[in-house]
C-alpha cells in the first residue's frame, strides 16, 4: 500500500482517484489519480483541489474536513486551490457540488494518512495499532502514556500512500469542528485588504490592456483608424487581429483613456430583439421541445379534472454583477502560458485556451486568484484577451474589465419564458401537469435544472427548449433552477387561490416526498403561518423548491406601498443533510435569499438591439443593506444524511414566494419578473 | 505631488486627471481598496480622508494633496485589528470579500460618530455600499457589535 516518494520534503502523501458522486458510481469513473494530500516534515496538512474559492467558504470546509478526521488544529492545514500544476482535475466549482464530492474524497485522504501514523505509532511504541487513537496532532495510546508528534513519527519518512477501496471516516458523533459554527480561516486577510483578488494580481513587468468593444452585440468592424491612440504617451501598442482590438499601456488609466481615443465603424446586427418583445420572441424562436420527462396520460388526466388553469410566465435576463469584475493576468515564457485568474474553473479554462492557441494542455498553467465573487459568471474570455495581448507585446498583460463591461461583455443570466396547463379535481389534488419552458441560450439542457416537479401527479410532460439568445447568455446561481421554480411555484399558488384554498394546505395535499413535506411544514411552522395576521399591505407567500441534492420551503412577509415592495420577513427551512459548517452553510442560505430579492423585485437587463442600455449600477438597482429583511434558517436535514449543496438551493424559492405574497397584498396576480416596475 | 496615506508621506509624480483610486492601487500598491463600479456607486474604493469616508474612484488625486488619506491597509494597529474589523471576523461578515474594505472604511466613521446607531442609522450609513453576496444581516450584526451598545448576537460565528 505504501511506496517511497521522491519529494524531500514531503513526509507522507496520499494519493487518490477524484470523484464526482459522493458514493462510487460505476457511471462515472473518477479521474486520474493525483496528490490529494501531504503532511510535510514539520507536520503540516496540505489539501489539494481544483475547487476555487469565491466566497463560498470551501477553503474553510475543507480544512474543517481534514482537521476532523486527522485530529489536527484547523491552523495547521492548508488547502491548495485552483492551480492546475499543482491540483488534481476534480472540475470546476459548480452545482454547489464541492462538499459532498472532493470534501468526501478529501476526508478519506485525511483518513487514509491517519490511519498510518497510527501504524508507525504502533511499530515505534510496540504496542497494537488498536490500543492507539489520535488527538491534537498526536498518535497517543488508550493506558494514558505519553503520546508520539506527527511530525516526529513522519521525521526521515518518505512515504506515499494510495486511497484504500474501503476506508473507515469519522462517524458525526466523533466530529470536533465540522457541524459546528466556526471563525473562516481566510478572515483576517479579507478584513484588512490582503487578499489578492484577480484585479489586484501584478507580475513583473506587467502591462495593462484594454480592449475595444463593439457598440453592440453581434456588430462587425468596418473601418478602424488608432493614429490618435498609438500617439498617447504610455501606449506600448495598438493590436489588431481581425474584429479584435486592444491597447497595451503602461499604466490601466493610460489603456483605457487610448481605447477611447480609437475611431471605429461598426456595422450592427438588425436583430429587433429588445426587453420588450423578448418574452414572445423566446418560444418563437425556440427549437423543438425537448421532453425530459413523460409519464401517465395527460388526457386522461386532464379529462378527469375539475378545473384547468392555464399561463404564462416570464423571467428577464439578469446581471450577475459579482462585485469584481473579470479580470485576468497572461504571461507567456515561449510556449508556455500563465494565467492568473478568477475563473470557477481552472482546467476547463486551461483547456479551452489550449485549444485556442492551438497548444498541449501541459503548456499552460492557470492559477486560481482570489475570486470576487462569481455566482456563475466569470468566463475564460477575459484570459483569452490577456494572453492574446500579451502574445502580441511579449510581456505579461492584465485585462481588468470596468463596471460598463462588466455589465455588457460578461455572461447574464438566461431570460426564460413558461407555459404551463394544469388539471386539479375538486379535492385539490393535481391530476395533470404540462409544462414548457424556452430558455434563452444554445442549449437545452441548461434549462433543465429545476424543470420537473416534486408533487404528486401521475400524468405529466416537462418539456424544456433552448431559444436563440440575443444577449451572451451564461450560468448563474442554479442556472435555469432558479427560473423554473418561478414559473411552477406562482403557477400552484394560482391554482390554490382559483380553489380557494390555503397555499400551504393545497401544497401540503400533493406532496408526499420525503424530504420536502417535513421542509415545508417545519418553515410554516417557524414562520407562524397558520396565526399570520392580515393586515393593509402585508402580503405572505411561500414557495418550495429542490436543487443541487438539496431542498427547501421558504415563507415570506411583504409590505407593499406607494409603488414599492418590501421584503420585511423571510423563513427558510432548509434540508442539505449533515451540515459540515452551519455557520457558512447560513451565509450562503441569507446570501441567496439578498440576490433572489434582487431577482424578484427590481433587476433586469434592459436591450435593445445588442445594445445593453442599464450597463451600470445607477440603472441597474440590486439589493442595498437598507433593502435586509429578517431571515431565519431552519435546518431540517438529518445528520446521518450525506451533505448536499448549500451554495445555491437558497434561491430557487425566494422569487416566487415574494411574487405570492405581493399578489396576496395588491390580489393582482404576478406572472413576469421583477415586481416593482409593473407595481 | 505630496501624498499622506496610513500616517506614510509619499512623493508621486501623477497627472491631475488620475483618481485617487488609480495612485493608490498602482502607484502605492494598496490593493486593498477596490475598483467596483468607477462611478461612486457602490463603496468599494471607499477610503477615509481627513476622517470622511470618501469615493477614490471619483475623487481626483489632486484633491486628496496633503491631507489624511487612510485606506483599510492602516486600520489595525500592527497585529491588533481595529475593533470594527474585528468585528467583521467573528460575525463572518463577508462571503467573497470584495467589497469588505468598503463596507468597513465607512463603518468606522459612523461608529466614529454615533458610538451606538441604531439598526436604522446603519442601514443609511451604508447604504452606499453593495454586497453581491448579500452579507447585509451579518454587516449589521457586526457593525452593531462593534457600537458602545453592542446586542447579544444570534446566529452569527462564534
């Protein structure tokens, strides 16, 4: 099991297979094996993966993980993100996926590794592995005598060590650190202005480029003239290659100012598509309904109904607008490129610039920065226009995008618009479902997410349709997730006022499964929905919703006056099973629930023609501290439950909960996303 | 020109159209303070000059000649954090971060002049500044903690 490594410094090391499921599955097989872990000769913990870090908190469950099963202070672990010279290839950060993927993985490393400084304990001590346990960084025998330093049973050890088929985690109850709430190990750095974000990455010799944009999307240079840009001084260079212009300059200021200076004619698409008349143009130009599911008989179904209800529904584009805009450094030592960036996915980004540049994956090295955020967003393109600068000066080149780029040249958010006709006896039992969903974006299947439904209805059709999008359409915060849940969740609360029933009753008598039903009645619960008090302009709603293994139920209070909607109270039951950090797992939950608002109440890319015309945050109102209303999370998962996503599952519910309750306040129904324009 | 930033006196050679936000974070290399938006909407790049918390990025680096400049990298004192930036720490008052330095400038200021706001008075203080990650009820918890009145937390770190 174990062999001799070849690093000097290294004392132990263990080596695995990443995965993609939380449990062996023989459909997908993991990948290379790689260095998963390292204890060095002074007893320090390194973790590797290619997950990043954009706020989620993942560099602090993990060393929470592995300081767990290794019985080590969570200081004296590091965790190596996001380099892909140094990290194995476990994909990039998506589907809030890390935990109970890599961090299993991680976990059993940890356990692996811990499991032979017992046995080197053992052999030192003479005593039986089994008569030895682990605490605070030691090996230290049952009878109380003196224990043995990791670091002094790994001294002169070389050793590396593969993942054994079975091996034994810590069960709950033997957890020290995880599923309690616990300080970030990267807080100190993000409190006094060290942390090195992608914008602030700066390497020897680095120039700043800036790059000339089109007026809209789609348009095609014409005629260029960059006399007046190459005269600024500062300016190293003026690139043109095709459609692609940039500035390099000494100084970001100077690339900026130069682009400026550049006359350009562009000649525009004659796309008519605007916010306007995009909803319509959604299923008129969308492909072929894709059915992702089909079961029972839909006419049957509907022939034995009482009632029929039937609408449409409509979610605009929307911003990511993460507070730090895209931003990338290239370098390039001959063949070999470098970038330092802030991207979600370091070696799919290698890839996709190795196959633009027409180089070996081995050729390029992509470095994870401190990500400002992401929620999605955040392409390789930005790298791409570094390297291609840097190419052209031969020098190491940062893009940084201003805030009207940001708005305008990065991914947004699919706009999606819905049907859906469902049949309900007299009972308020669903007898049919038919549901379809155009999302903007070239492909169907990421509208997926969310589509189907999780009450109890025999006859049913989801079918979803990608739709020619006329803006960059990209991920977000469970893309397509998010939307769907829209849509479904407005549509059943219709259904229980068209019945004049409670929407919690109307819920609660189509949903058996297991998870959600005890999710939905402990959030109703907390929340006090059945003694909730109207009164003038208090509406309350709620919504359920399931994402990334993970559910939810979600009741709010708003107050709607002079033309505005406030979100006062929100309570959110939440089931991601085993809660590794409650405290981290409760930021991300508030954080969904702020950006969800957001969603719901005022944002939305307004367009015309390619054109994005609100590319800055004076016209594009997201949530301000003012706007906070009072959440409360309750978790409801069980501890014996393998831990699921927690990153993004909070945002599927919150829109249409607040869209319930607003037409529970004004009894006007909402079917199109964001509320307070159409108040 | 003569620049004062964390009680360090700097001699730069800027042109007058640059932003204060420009010669801080190329020039001084005080990456700390960010760029968000460019146009004074959304606090990142808030930094305080003589004890007003002020936008670098609208601010030309002209008008900041001689005065007091401080930016978050001299907030704590050594290896001791200011109380507001302590504060942030155990309530984790953050998720990316990015937008932290902000958020934390002006809130010594409002704690600089009313020692105890209220729930209210916190909200418009910071209303200025935006947090994508939607922080917001751990901001007012820290911020409230750090007040002469601090109220008995929930939820928040330990």
């Amino acid at each position: 099991m174990s062999r001799q490594n070849a690093d000097p410094d290294i004392a132990l090391k263990v080596v695995g297979a990443p995965r993609w499921t939380p449990e062996p599955d023989p459909r997908t097989p993991p990948g290379d094996p790689a260095t998963l872990l390292t204890i060095d000769s002074d007893g320090v913990v390194s973790a590797f993966s290619g997950k990043v870090e954009y706020g989620q908190g993942i560099r602090n469950g993990f060393a929470m993980e592995i300081a767990d099963e290794l019985d080590v202070g969570v200081d004296s672990v590091q965790i190596v993100l996001g380099d892909t010279d140094l990290v194995p290839q476990d994909r990039g950060t998506t589907g809030s996926a890390s935990t109970r993927t890599v961090g299993i993985q991680l976990r059993r490393a940890a356990a692996t590794a811990r499991r032979a400084l017992i046995d080197l304990a053992a052999t030192r001590l003479e005593v039986s592995a089994g008569s030895l346990k682990t605490r605070d960084g030691q090996v230290v025998p049952d009878d109380g005598s003196a224990g043995v330093r990791y670091a002094d049973l790994l001294s002169g050890n070389s050793l590396t060590l593969d993942i054994p088929d079975v091996v034994q985690v810590k069960a709950v109850e033997e957890f020290q650190l995880m599923g309690r709430p616990a300080r970030r190990i990267d807080a100190v750095s993000r409190v006094t202005g060290a942390a090195k974000y992608a914008q602030d990455v700066v390497v020897s010799g680095m120039l700043y480029g800036k790059i000339l944009r089109p007026p809209s999307y789609g348009a095609k240079l014409r005629q260029i003239d960059t006399t007046r840009a190459e005269r600024v001084s500062g300016v190293v260079s003026v690139v043109q290659d095709g459609d692609f212009v940039g500035v390099v300059a000494e100084r970001e200021d100077v690339a900026e100012y130069a682009v400026e200076a550049i006359r350009a004619r562009w000649e525009e698409s004659r796309d008519t598509a605007s916010d306007w008349n995009i909803p319509a143009l959604l299923k008129e130009r969308a492909e072929d309904l894709t059915a992702l599911r089909e079961g029972g008989d839909l006419g049957a179904g509907f022939g034995s109904a009482d009632r029929v209800f039937e609408n449409t529904y409509y979610v605009p584009y929307v911003s990511n607008a993460q507070m730090e805009p895209s931003a990338s450094v290239a370098r390039w030592d001959g063949d070999h490129l470098t970038i330092w960036s802030a991207n979600r996915g370091p070696f799919a980004e290698r890839d996709s610039l190795a196959e633009m540049f027409g180089l070996d994956t081995s050729q390029v090295r992509v470095t994870a920065a401190e990500i400002g955020g992401s929620f999605g967003t955040k392409t390789p393109t930005v790298s791409y226009e570094a390297a291609r600068l840097a190419k052209a000066v031969d020098a190491p080149v940062r893009v940084s995008y201003n805030r009207a780029e940001e708005f305008s040249w990065s991914t947004v958010r699919p706009a999606a618009t819905f049907e859906i006709k469902s049949g309900v006896d007299a009972d308020g039992n669903i007898m049919a479902w038919d549901y379809a969903a155009f999302h903007a974006g070239e492909n169907a299947f990421r509208g997926k997410r969310g589509a189907d439904i999780l009450y109890d209805v025999d006859n049913v059709r989801i079918g979803v349709a990608a739709s020619e999008s006329p803006l960059q359409s990209g991920s977000y915060r469970s893309l397509g997730g998010a939307t769907n849940h829209f849509a479904r969740e407005v549509h059943m609360d219709e259904i229980a006022v068209g019945l004049g029933l409670d929407p919690l009753e109307f819920r609660l008598r189509n949903l058996t499964h297991d998870r959600l039903r005890p999710c939905l009645i402990a959030a109703a619960e907390a929340f006090g929905w059945a003694t909730r008090q109207q009164r003038p302009g208090v509406g309350y709603g709620m919504a359920i919703g399931y994402d990334a293994g993970s559910f939810t139920a979600q009741c709010v209070e708003v107050l709607v006056e002079n033309g505005e909607a406030r979100v006062t109270r929100v309570v959110v039951g939440f089931d991601c099973g085993l809660v590794v950090n409650p405290d981290g797992a409760r930021n991300q939950i508030e954080g969904s629930i702020i950006m969800g608002m957001g969603t719901a109440l005022w944002e939305a890319v307004e367009f015309d023609g390619g054109r994005v015309l609100n590319a800055g945050f004076a016209r594009y109102r997201v949530p301000r501290i003012a706007d906070t209303p009072e959440i409360e999370v309750v978790f409801t998962g069980g501890d014996d439950v393998p831990s699921s996503g927690a990153g993004e599952p909070g945002i599927v519910a919150i829109a249409p909960a607040i869209a319930n309750a607003v037409r529970d306040a004004t009894g006007t129904a909402i079917q199109e996303l964001p509320i307070v324009p159409r108040l | 020109m003569h620049l004062k930033v964390n009680d360090e006196s700097h001699e730069v050679t800027v042109d007058v159209e640059r932003t204060l936000l420009s010669v801080l974070r190329h020039e001084l290399g005080l990456t700390g303070t960010k760029y968000g938006c460019g146009e004074g909407n959304c606090g990142a790049c808030t930094v305080l000059i003589d004890g007003e918390a002020t936008r670098s990025c609208i601010t030309p680096v002209t008008s900041a000649g001689g005065r007091d400049i401080t930016t978050i990298e001299g907030l704590a004192d050594g290896d001791t954090l200011h109380p507001v930036q302590e504060a942030f720490v155990e309530h984790t008052a953050f998720q990316c971060a990015y937008c932290t330095p902000g958020f934390i400038m002006s809130s010594t200021v409002l704690l600089d002049r009313n020692p105890a706001p209220d729930d209210e008075q916190i909200r418009s203080a910071l209303s200025g500044h935006i947090c994508r990650c939607g922080a917001y009820v751990r901001i007012l918890k820290a911020v409230k903690s750090a007040s002469s009145e601090p109220v008995q937390s929930e939820g928040g770190a330990s």
